[in-house]
C-alpha cells in the first residue's frame, strides 16, 4: 500500500474518531484504560498499529480486547494481543503510545514513520481479531478498531461479547490450529470439555462437594458459566450470582478485585457458610475463592492467587511424580504482592524454586516460559500454568507407553493441560483447574484454606499529582524516586514484626498502590496507613492526607 492512499487514515480520524483530548495516555500494564469517553480515537489508532503489526508477523492474526477488565464502568481500555495469545511485545508499548497521542493532523504522517521503523510489509494480508466486555461504552468502541483495521485494508473480525482469555485464545488457535478452533463453540469444547473428561475418571470423595457458588461480577465471565452450567450434566452445582442485570453494576461491591483488596465478600447474594464461592473480576481473567465461617459476624477466608497457584503445582508434581516424569523442572511465578506465608510455603514445604518479577500477566508468563512448568500467579487471581514442547511431549509418550499407573496419571495430566488456557490468565480454566485438584483430593475448601496461614495484609490506593514521580527496582520491591521514600519505608517497616512493604505506580489506575503484611491485621493495617501518608508527603499527594486506623 503507497504512503498516498494513508489518507483516508487521516479522513476515517476526522470524520469519525477525532481526538477531541489532549490528555496525555499511556499503554500500561494491560494496554491503554481511561475513563471510556476519552477512548475512541485510541482505540481507533490502535486498529491501525495491529494491522501493522499483523503485517509485520507475515500476516499472523493479531488480537484487539476493548475492556479495562477489573475498573469500574465508567472506565474502558484497549489492549492488544500477539499471535501467540500473549500481551504485545513490550517494545511495541512505546510505539502504542506514541501513535495514541499524535494529533489528527499529524497521524498519517506518524503512521507512515511506524510502518518505516517496524519494517511492515503494507503489501501483505492483515487479520484482527476484535472481542468486547459487557461495557455499554465497548460497542462504539469496536466500531472504532474495526474502523481503524479497515483504514488500513486490514481484514476485522468481530467476536462481541467475550472473555479477554477467550479472545486471547481464539488469537492462538487462528494462528497455531494443533491448539483448538478460533471461536467460543471451540473454547467451551476444548476447556470445558476436558474438565469432563477429567470428571469421568475421579469420584467426588471425601469433603469435596460439587457445589460451588459464583459471583460474576455483573460481567461477561459469569454469563459465560451460565452457558457452560447448561452443558455439565451435574458435574458440578454451580450456583450464579451476579451476572448483571438486576440492577448490579460492573465490579462495584463485588468481583475478583473487590473480595481481594477489600477483604470482604461479595455484595448481591447471602452467602451460606464454609460453601465455596469463586469471585470473577468483570472480563473473566481473574479468578479468586473464599468461603465465610458461621460466626455472628461472619469472618472470610480468602484462597487468592497465591493459593491457587500452590494447590494446583502441588497437583500437578504429586502427577508427575506418579507418571515418573519428576525431571520436568516446575517453578512458580509471583510478584511482590505475593503473600511472605505463600513465598516460605512454596520454598519450604513444596520445594519448588520460586521468581518474583514485576506486576503485569506479561512478566510472570515470560518468566514462566523459563521452567518445562511454569505456574504463574498474581495474589489478585490472575494466571495460569504454561507446558513446555519437552513437557507435553514427555507426558504424551508416557500417556502412550508408560506402565499402566504412569499412563493413567499422564492421561490426567494431558487433559489438566488441555483444560488450561496457557495463553493468558483465565478465570474459567483457572476455576476448573480448582475444581479438579479439590474434587481429587476430596478436600472442602477450608480444608484447602489449611494448608498454610496468610500473613496479614493491606492494599491501599494514594492519589498524586503524577504516579510516574514514583520508580521501582527490584521487581518493584524498592522505590527508586522520589528520594527519601524508600529510607521511610525501611524505618516503618522495621517497627513491625514480619513487616514488609512497597509502593508502586498503578498501570490501570491513575493512583500509587500501597502494600503492607504484617503479625497482626492490625499491624499490617497500620504499616500501610503509614507507608500511604510517606507516599502523600514525599510524592505530591492530591486532596485530603491518609488517615491513620482509628485502633492506632
Ligand atoms: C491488569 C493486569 C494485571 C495487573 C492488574 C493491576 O489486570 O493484567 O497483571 O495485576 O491489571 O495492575 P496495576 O496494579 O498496574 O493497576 P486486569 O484484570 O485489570 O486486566
């Protein structure tokens, strides 16, 4: 394609997705995410920059989600997906960016410099792949990327409503068909129906119950399950709640991300005592557990990230211990909100060898593809488990000539690997996964909970004037600026018993996240009012100071 015929580039971005902001925006940790109204031209541009990068991929198809996933409503985001499912190259965050904040008039201009500078092939086929949440503001903004795909001569498809993990893998089955069928009929065959696969060949023991209840966030994950809940013959009793409509609005009081940062259950439902409940977040990408105890006050046991990360490694190396394939390297995958107690449990009584990198899914999969296994979790719920070539080929060989014992548990292992969506974190898969390591060991969920005790923690939000005064090293374990926090830090934290906290710059918010473990609940919410209010002094806090818990 000539440079000459970029103009309906510049036609397509005046007549229908002027940029009408000069608000400066970023591609953070999952792509760009604002408030919904700012959006369109973005999202528009980024319809141009994955017909780019198709092209430059020889054609591959590329992945465009429209979501801020875990964000309340009135936010939107876009991100886009590589051939193989994963988060685009980071190298190709700043070029994002770039093109997200040129003005109208100098878009043709900058997207003819990108097409020179990545080296694309504007001859070449192009394939986009679009899915959206449940987002009233998500159709207008697919319109916008299917528009920018055809600015370009790009060739869009459209998925609707969808999970981001979905998307992501309909993006690695198009490209890579030994993976599954590019749509959701082939998702729900692949995933789901491996699970049941799974089920015919375990008993439900001892204290598993197949009862599960799911908060779904308003959003699309749990109408999802609703599909899927048609088609499991009883294999589980899945009770749904929130799932939109009835006046629930997206991720507020409930979800993944509420249980998990607020400590308390989800809001729209009574919850029935020691019965397990699997929260969503609002585009299915994150999955967290929990349970309330029968006290008065009801108290909530939460199973995060972290613990699903231990419950299902644990599985999977007592199978291949079984299947005799122990020379598989495992290693788990976290980042620095990972709770110390999971951190000493994985080093000291799994034995596995354990990376903590920077937040963001991109990171922990990257890292995960050092291990023949890599498990990777964030705390909040969101990851998943990656097989090496050498790994699948091994379990298969066994699956095909081990002895019996070996076959069966190698055969339970190909199907756990089926059920896994190893492109992204998946609220579904995860959930499944959860399902079937609890159901194979007849353990209930508080059983699951006793594995071992969390530190007590905090999560807290401080806004500044700008969160990018903040800077990290050491997996965001240690603030580099502004100068003095970090020395603060270290002073608060080494008044507290098993203390332990940082702070970093959100990349979906526009607000510093604060995190602190410590003895008691009350330490840990104490250390991380503390280490908020040195945020506010030391990094420009914006309205009124943090305040200090009332029990201090
Ligand atoms: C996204 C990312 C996650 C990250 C989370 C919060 O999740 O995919 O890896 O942990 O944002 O990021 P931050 O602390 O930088 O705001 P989601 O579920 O919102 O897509």
């Amino acid at each position: 394609m000539p440079p000459s015929s970029l103009r309906v580039v510049y036609a397509f971005a005046r007549e229908m997705h002027p940029k009408t902001t000069d608000v400066f925006i970023q591609y953070g940790t999952a792509g760009f995410r604002t408030k919904a109204n700012l959006l369109e031209h973005v999202v528009y541009r980024m319809g141009l920059l994955a017909v780019i990068r198709s092209r430059v991929k020889n054609g591959r198809t590329i992945g465009m989600m429209i979501t801020a996933s875990h964000n309340l409503e009135p936010d939107n985001g876009v991100k886009l997906v590589d051939p193989d499912g994963e988060m685009l190259e980071e190298s190709w965050e700043e070029i994002a960016t770039r093109l997200a904040n040129v003005s109208d008039n100098d878009l043709e201009a900058t997207t003819v410099e990108i097409i020179k500078e990545v080296n694309a092939d504007m001859a070449l086929k192009a394939s986009v792949f679009i899915g959206m949440d449940t987002r009233y503001t998500s159709p207008r903004l697919a319109a916008a990327a299917a528009n920018g795909v055809i600015a370009l001569k790009g060739t869009p498809k459209e998925f609707g409503i969808v999970t981001t993990p979905m998307l992501h893998f309909f993006v690695k089955c198009r490209n890579d068909n030994t993976y599954g069928t590019p749509n959701e009929e082939g998702y729900y065959e692949k995933i789901v129906g491996a699970f049941k696969n799974i089920r015919k060949r375990l008993t439900v023991h001892g204290n598993y119950s197949t009862r599960l209840h799911i908060d779904g966030a308003n959003g699309v994950g749990g109408k999802k399950l609703n599909i899927i809940n048609k088609s499991l013959d009883g294999q589980l009793d899945l009770q749904l709640h929130n799932l939109g409509g009835n006046g629930g609005k997206l991720n507020l009081g409930c979800g993944a991300d509420h249980v998990k940062v607020t400590q308390t259950p989800a809001t729209g439902f009574t919850h029935t005592p020691f019965e397990r409940v699997a929260s969503l977040d609002g585009d299915g990408d994150r999955i967290v557990y929990y349970y309330v105890n029968d006290d008065p006050e009801p108290k909530m046991f939460l199973l995060d990230g972290d613990r699903i990360a231990t419950l299902l490694a644990s599985y999977i190396t007592e199978l291949l211990q079984a299947c005799g394939a122990q020379h598989l390297q495992m290693g788990i995958v976290q980042t620095a909100y990972a709770n110390g107690a999971s951190t000493n449990y994985i080093t000291d009584t799994l034995k596995i060898p354990v990376k903590c990198v920077k937040t963001g899914v991109k990171h922990l999969h990257h890292a995960a593809l050092g291990f023949d296994i890599g498990v990777y979790f964030e705390a909040n719920g969101h990851g998943t488990v990656i097989y090496s070539k050498n790994a699948k080929n091994t379990i298969s060989r066994i699956s095909q000539e081990g002895e019996p014992e070996a076959r069966k548990a190698a055969e339970l292992l190909l199907d756990f690997i089926d059920m896994t969506n190893e492109t992204v974190g998946d609220a579904l898969s995860d959930l499944f996964l959860v399902e079937t390591v609890l159901c194979a060991r007849g353990a209930s969920v508080q059983q699951w909970a006793d594995y071992y005790t969390d530190l007590p923690c905090r999560q807290l939000k401080v806004i500044v004037q700008d969160r990018n005064a903040i800077t990290t090293t050491d997996a965001e374990r240690q603030c580099m600026t502004p100068e003095g926090l970090q020395t603060r830090i270290n002073e608060l934290v080494a008044k507290y018993n098993h203390g332990r906290a940082f702070a970093r710059p959100s990349g979906t918010e526009d607000i510093v996240r604060v995190y602190a473990e410590a003895d008691t609940q009350t330490n840990a919410d104490l250390l991380a009012a503390e280490v908020s209010q040195a945020v506010f002094d030391l990094a420009g806090g914006v309205g009124a100071r943090p305040e200090l818990p009332a029990q201090a």
